[in-house]
C-alpha cells in the first residue's frame, strides 16, 4: 500500500482555502465561515478535505464521493454532534484533494489520518509494525528470518504474526523442521566451520559445504509448501523418508526425521484454532462496554492460526460502531496486506466500496463478509468472546489505572489526577557517554513515543556532576516554554506536552538543582518532586520523597500507589541505562578519523589498513598520507591539515 507521504498517485488537484476568525479562541461562527469561504468554488467531485486550526494543525481528516455535498452539512451546527460542533468550532481552514473516484479516496484518507494522527478522527492505537517471516530470494542458500516494516528484500513473506513472541516460536521451530539458515551473508561467507546452530541440529550449514544446493533448495521448498498451509503433505513427505531410512537400517537419518516430525507437531499443537480449509483470512469483532471500544484480530494464514490481538481505537466517543470499524480497518491495512478473505461481525454500509479501496491497492480481489454458518461461524464467534474478554480485562485495567492516578493526586497535592507524568534519570560511567533520560505516563500507560533522550554536551559539566547533568537536560527540556512565552494563563498549554507531575530520581540535592533551573526561567507552576532510594537502595520499598515545601515522607511497603511510583522509577531506570550501553557500544567501534570531514567509511578503511591505527595516520606525513591506496591527493591534504592546524 503507498507510502502516507505520497498522496500524488492519485492524479489529484489541490487547493487550500483559509479565513481567519477574530482570535484564537475557538468560535463556532468564525468555523462556519471558513467552511463557507471554501464552499465558494468547491467542486463536486471525490476527494478529501482537512480541517484545521488556526495554527494549521489537523483537526479532521474526511472523505466523499462528492465534496461539496458533504462538507456543505458541516454548515449546518444544528444537525451536528457535539463533538463536531466543537471541532467546527476550532476550525479556521481547510485543505481539499480531489482524486479519481472514492476508493481511492478512502485510501488517500487513511494514509493521511496516520500521518497527521487528527484528534477527531478515529485512531488505530497500535499502530505498531506486525512481524513477519521472511524467507530470503536473495542468496544461492535462501535465509529465513523475523522482519518488520518496509518490504523492499526480496522474497517471500509470511505474516502478519501477532507479536514477536508468536513469530519467534515459529521461527524457532521452523529452524528444527527445515534446517534453514538464519545468518546475516556476512557471516555466511567467513565461516570455514559448522556453527553452534549446526551442533544442536537448527541448521544444515551450507556455509560450509555440508548441504549441496540442491538438497537446500528441497528443503525451502517443503518450507515455502509448510507456510502456504501445505503441513499435512509436508508431514507426509518426513514419515514416508523416515520410514523409508529406518528400513535402510540408517538409524541416524531416522533419528533426524523424527525430531523434525516432532517440531512439526509442535507447530501444529500451538495452533489452537482449527482453521482447516479457510485458507488466507483476517477475522475482526467488536465489543463495546461504558464508551470504549474493542476490536479482535485473528490472523489465518494457509489454514493455521498466526496469533490474534486486541486493538481500542482511541476517539471513538460520539461515533457508530460501523464507522469505527471502517476506519479502523482501513488504518489497519495500511501497513499490513489484506488476505483474500476478511470476516466481520456486522454488516458494513461501505463494505464494497472497502472491497474496491483494499484490492485495488494489492491488485487482487478481496472479500469482506459476515459468516452465517459453518467453520468461519464459529471462529467468528470465538473472536466475539475474545473481544467481550479482552474489553474487560482493559475495562478492568483502567478502573484500577484511575485509583492510582487519584492516589498520586492526593498524595502530591495535586489539583487533579495528572494526564502527563515526566520522569528524569541520568546514566553514565564515572562521567563518560553521560545522557539524560525522560519517560512519560499517563492514564493509558507509558507513552514510549515520547520518550527522550539527552545526550550532555555542555563542556562545562564536569564529568560525574549528576547536579550539573541533571541541570543541563531541565535546561533543554523546559527552554522551549520560556521561549514560546507559555507561562502565560493560555488554556492550550496543558493540551500539548505540560507536564502534571515531575519526577526526579535523586534526592534533595537532584531537587534543588532543578528547582533552581526552573525559577531562573520563571516557571513555578510545576509539581517536582524527588525520588530517593531508601538505605537498601530502594529494595524493600522504603523510598524517601522530597517536596519542594522542604517535605520528606514514605509510603507503607505495600501501598499500591508505591508499587506505581516504584514502575515509574524502574522504567526512568531501564531506559536511560539501554540508552547508556547503545551510547557506549557505540563509542568502542568509533574512530579518531569519524572527526574528519569529508572521510567515509571507505577511506576511513584504507587509511587505517594501511597506517594500522589512528594515532599512526594523525603523525603521518603528507606524503605518507599520499602513498595510502584509495587516497587521493586531495583528501590526504584535508586530512593532514585537520590534524595539524593548518
């Protein structure tokens, strides 16, 4: 399916109209204008149009078979939600695509609420990349391995998994069925004996010439015939050759029938819905509980069970769950390709048009029905209890997500259960690859898309100062505040990213220094607070917190508003620790040369085959630079006068 940022593929004429209302503040009346002012030469043609503020961020992404028609009925605020009102109210433009017909609008739409991600429109949550198994077409000995987001190797692919998990047990066991390698070419090329894999019998080491060709090319075949739903002739085929081998008396090659039989049943064994005969297939059901609402996957592929998921599309208040659906179905295969078969549990109004929009983008027919009777029946009602269950597990969740939230309130003395919670932690090794780290909670969990890291930079910073660092990542992260003047009693800030709630892993020390770096920039309205671990290094639970007021207190040891604060802090801690190691791997494999200008890694090469070290090309002479092979004249200048000076 195209890419989001490429919506020129539909032969499109774009044109922006804008009005401008009297301020920012949202008016209902400035928002009909515009739409009005854009009215005036909108055409009655398919397409999509964006609603926007008056920053020009996306508000809403639509699409219709004849634009005017429906963008003339957000004109009309009486017949519209309150939700819509709303959004009418903050909408000071809009920006219209025509395209051909309206399938390939509902593709143009969706591409674009996953880029722009509006507030008003229904939003796939996960929008996490699925696994896939590859099976590699690239090499004279094909490898298999996971892969995740664009497919541009070549080969064949299988999926979606429905976590990572699934796709390794799969993969696992594909290794003991098949034999397949799963090494980089890298590696393949420099080995001169059997690895590890070849020992416990994962692999048939055709690196080094103990499978011919043609025997590995049998074995992907079985395995191209295995992942395309074939399993009972590849089963076949292993009990009829180990038969055949136990009556040649070769015990051995018996022996390794068997376990690749026994891996094969193991795959078939997790497979835990019977889905013989339905060959490629995704299978979609809704539940709906309090306002929110859940959506089960089940993925079958060949007939045999790939995992299933749960999805709770976000901005679903106020919305059909027929619409809800659609959107949630167009989002999610804009990045998964759709199987030939798609079940629902309801009936959709614009299930053709979602036939036409999803195989034109794949080039093959897709269908999307609700079962009546039979096998597709019952595997549609086992998703619906699926759905049912996993709404209220998250139902269940959330209830006990909002306690918590309400605790830390009252325990900080907050106005209300914080939506924003930004918690801070430094990682280094007695001063170097220092970092600073920010994880982010709210009331759905951790937000991990808005972590951040910060590498320390200020020269001034001593190495080992944790006060020093600590000031330097507060600096960079509320500077854009000050600057943008968002101290003011605007009542958009705490829409963006104001933070509710400031956690500082450290103690009084950690708290003043970053006390003392927000008042210099005038802000006073933040709820810090410090983390300190208590005499057994937080182990038991008596964590010491410390209050800008001078305050100091612990928690019970089995408070559950500690055991929350204590994730908080552990996650801060993984985070910036993972990042730390990245930063340090990352310096072990630098080089003097990486400082150079105009150096690449090829050059870099050449000069050190042939100098033997850093230090060796920083003393060397022009003229020895020069001698260097893949050295031009040139470059050996530039680097000879990086290091001397000149």
């Amino acid at each position: 399916m195209s890419s989001p940022n490429a919506p020129d593929r539909f032969n499109e004429e774009k044109s922006t109209f804008a009005v401008r209302g009297g301020g920012d503040a949202p008016d209902l009346e400035a928002g009909v204008a515009a739409i009005r002012n854009v009215l005036a030469t909108l055409p009655a043609r398919p397409g999509v149009y964006r609603m926007q503020d008056a920053r020009g961020d996306v508000l809403y992404v639509g699409k219709a078979r004849a634009l005017k028609n429906r963008v003339t009925n957000y004109t009309q605020v009486d017949r519209l939600s309150k939700r819509l009102q709303r959004m009418i109210a903050q909408t000071r433009s809009m920006t219209i695509v025509t395209t051909n017909n309206e399938a390939e609008a509902l593709l143009l739409e969706a591409q674009l609420i996953k880029r722009y991600r509006p507030p008003y429109n229904v939003l796939l949550r996960d929008d996490k990349s699925f696994p896939f198994i590859l099976l590699r077409e690239d090499h004279e000995f094909p490898r298999i391995q996971k892969h995740r987001g664009a497919r541009r190797a070549k080969g064949n692919y299988y999926g979606p998994f429905a976590s990572a998990g699934s796709v390794n047990n799969t993969l696992n066991a594909l290794q003991k069925l098949f034999l397949l390698r799963s090494c980089t070419d890298g590696f393949f090329k420099t080995r001169d004996r059997p690895c590890l894999l070849y020992q416990i019998k994962r692999c048939s080491a055709p690196c080094v010439g103990r499978i011919g060709q043609a025997e590995y090319s049998e074995l992907i075949g079985d395995a191209k015939a295995f992942l395309g739903g074939k399993s009972t002739q590849v089963q076949a085929k292993l009990g009829a050759q180990m038969e055949k081998a136990a009556e040649a008396m070769d015990f051995e090659l018996a022996a390794i029938l068997r376990d690749r039989l026994r891996a094969l049943t193991f795959i078939q064994g997790t497979q835990a819905i019977n889905a013989e005969g339905l060959g490629d297939a995704d299978i979609f059901a809704m539940a709906n509980a309090n306002g929110v609402i859940g959506i089960q996957a089940f993925f079958i592929r060949g007939g045999q069970n790939w995992g299933h998921r749960s999805f709770f599309p976000a901005h679903t208040n106020d919305v059909a769950e027929d619409e809800v659906l659609t959107s949630f179905l167009m989002q999610f295969y804009e990045e998964v390709p759709p199987p030939r078969s798609i079940f629902v549990d309801r009936d959709l109004p614009e299930a053709e048009l979602l036939e036409e929009a999803l195989g034109g983008a794949v080039g093959f027919k897709v269908s999307l029905s609700v079962p009546q009777r039979g096998t597709r029946r019952r595997l549609l009602e086992q998703a619906q209890r699926n759905a049912v269950e996993a709404l209220e597990r998250r139902l269940a969740e959330s209830t006990t997500q909002a306690k918590l939230l309400r605790e830390v309130a009252e325990l900080f003395d907050l106005p209300e259960p914080p939506d924003r919670i930004e918690v801070y932690d430094n990682s280094h090794i007695q001063g170097t690859n220092a970092l600073g780290a920010m994880v982010v909670a709210g009331p759905e969990g951790f937000r991990k898309g808005q972590y951040r890291k910060f590498n320390i930079k200020n020269p001034d910073t001593k190495p080992g100062d944790d006060f020093a660092m600590m000031r330097e990542v507060f600096q960079r992260r509320f500077a854009k505040f000050a600057k943008d003047d968002a101290l003011t009693d605007d009542p958009d800030r705490d829409a963006g990213d104001w933070p509710d709630l400031v956690l500082v892993d450290g103690g009084r020390g950690q708290l003043n220094a970053v006390k003392g770096v927000l008042e210099d920039m005038g802000i006073e309205d933040v709820c810090l607070v410090g983390i300190a671990k208590g005499p057994h290094h937080g182990r038991d639970g008596r964590e010491v917190f410390h209050m800008l007021d001078g305050r100091e207190f612990q928690l019970p040891v089995n408070a559950p508003v500690l055991f929350y604060l204590q994730r908080l802090r552990d996650e801060v801690h993984r985070f910036a620790i993972g990042a730390h190691r990245a930063k340090r791997a990352k310096a072990i494999g630098a080089s003097p040369l990486d400082e150079v200008p105009g150096i690449g890694p090829a050059r870099k090469k050449a000069l050190l085959m042939h100098f033997g070290t850093g230090r060796a090309v920083r003393n060397a002479s022009l003229a020895d630079l020069q001698q260097a092979p893949g050295v031009s004249a040139g470059v050996a200048q530039q680097v000879y006068d990086f290091y001397h000076g000149r």
